[in-house]
C-alpha cells in the first residue's frame, strides 16, 4: 500500500465461529462492504476497476480462528478511531469483530512483508492408533530435541517433504490435548497442522486459534498493531 499521501490506518480484527470456514476474500469483501456501510473516506486505486486501497495480512487458512487478523486501508481523511470500531463490528458479519485501530506512520511498510512469527492454540485428538501411544509431551520434547522434524504436505499434486524444525520458535504442551506453537513466517509459512503430524506418534488437529503475530525489529518484538502506530500529538491547548 502507497504510504506517501492519505491517512493509513490499522485494523486488528477476530475471526470466530461459524464464519471461519469464509475464504479470506470473503473477509476481503466483507470489510469493503463495511467501510462502505460505515461511509469511510477511502482512497481508490487509479485504472479501469478502482478498489480501495486495502491490503491484508498473512491469510488464515478456512476452518481457523483467530483473535490476531489485520489490514491496513488508506482514507483520504483522518476519522475518529475510538468510535471507528463498535460500528464497523456492527456491520461485519456475525463473529468478525474489529478490536483496536491505530493510525499508520508515512511509508509503514506492509503487513505480509514485516511479520516474522505468528502464534496459535491447537486443540489435537490423543495418540490413540500406533502401537507404542506417546503422550503430548514425551512427543514434544523429542520433537524440540531432534535435528529434523519432517513434514510431508501436497503441492500441485506432489508429496513433498519439509523440514519445518527451523520454522519452530516455540512448542509447549497447555495440557493432554492442547498446544501452544509459534512459527517463523520467513522465508516461507508453515501450516500449524503440518507440525503437528509430524510430531512423533499419530496426532490429528481438532481445532486451530491464532492468537498473534509479530513484527521483530531492532532485536524487539511487537504487536502489529503497536510496530507501526503514528506516536500521539497531544492537540496544543487555546491560550
């Protein structure tokens, strides 16, 4: 997105219940349907087919949750933030909400390009069907200490197999059937599900939240929503 003129601003936004089995142009829609509704002043692209200036962040796979969704759209005019949200929510469907806004610093740099790690919670079915059951946490531990942990994942057709052990910053049991599990998005994702069939044993996925993303910078990690914000100016008072 040009951040060169206009008045960018960031949305964070969930995605919860019914409605994560939409695609993520769906959600695309969606919100252009709400700033319209809303009467925002957007900016449009130039050409034949103008669309408002909106882009996304890293897409959420159909069938997930998540309390971490963001975009960026740019406004030819300042609006209110703090009472930008409730209405925008009003309009979205039922189980998108909007839950914090910000406005952009000029030339932030885009969403999909500055998060390096996103977080989730995953609900998985026990270890039931091999020979030698392992419990969550013997698998792992085993997981986290061994050199390679290989994925297997279908591309154009193709089996393919990964070693998505680099990608892995953080994997911790929460109790006997949930995880928590943060990836590295770069060079490449890696889909929450893939780590989980390759831990040792015979695990599936029930359910999948993403709970964050983060933005690294100068050995600091932020919340997308805190990386980027345009720092307040507190209005100078009449004399």
């Amino acid at each position: 997105m040009r951040r060169d003129a206009g008045f960018p601003m960031r949305l964070r936004f969930c995605k919860r219940g019914r409605v994560r089995f939409i695609s993520h142009r769906d959600v695309a829609r969606a919100f252009e349907r709400a700033f319209r509704i809303q009467r925002l002043p957007l900016v449009f692209t130039e050409g034949f087919s103008p669309r408002p200036r909106v882009s996304f962040g890293l897409a959420l796979s159909v069938g997930h949750e998540s309390d971490a969704e963001y975009l960026d759209v740019e406004l030819a005019e300042p609006v209110d933030l703090v009472t930008l949200t409730a209405p925008l929510s009003a309009a979205l469907p039922d189980g998108i909400d909007v839950t914090g806004s910000v406005r952009l610093t000029m030339r932030a740099a885009a969403l999909q390009e500055s998060v390096t790690s996103v977080a989730y919670r995953i609900e998985i079915d026990g270890d039931g069907a091999s020979r030698e059951p392992v419990d969550l946490t013997a698998a792992i531990d085993q997981a986290m200490s061994a050199p390679t942990v290989l994925a297997v994942r279908r591309r154009k057709g193709v089996e393919v197999t990964d070693d998505v052990r680099p990608a892995i910053r953080h994997l911790e049991p929460i109790n006997s059937s949930a995880l928590e599990l943060e990836v590295a998005t770069q060079p490449h994702g890696v889909r929450p599900e893939s780590v989980v069939a390759a831990l040792p044993g015979d695990w599936s996925t029930r359910s999948v939240l993403r709970t964050h993303q983060w933005i690294e910078r100068d050995g600091a990690r932020r919340e997308p929503l805190d990386a980027d914000a345009r720092p307040h100016v507190p209005e100078a008072r009449a004399s």
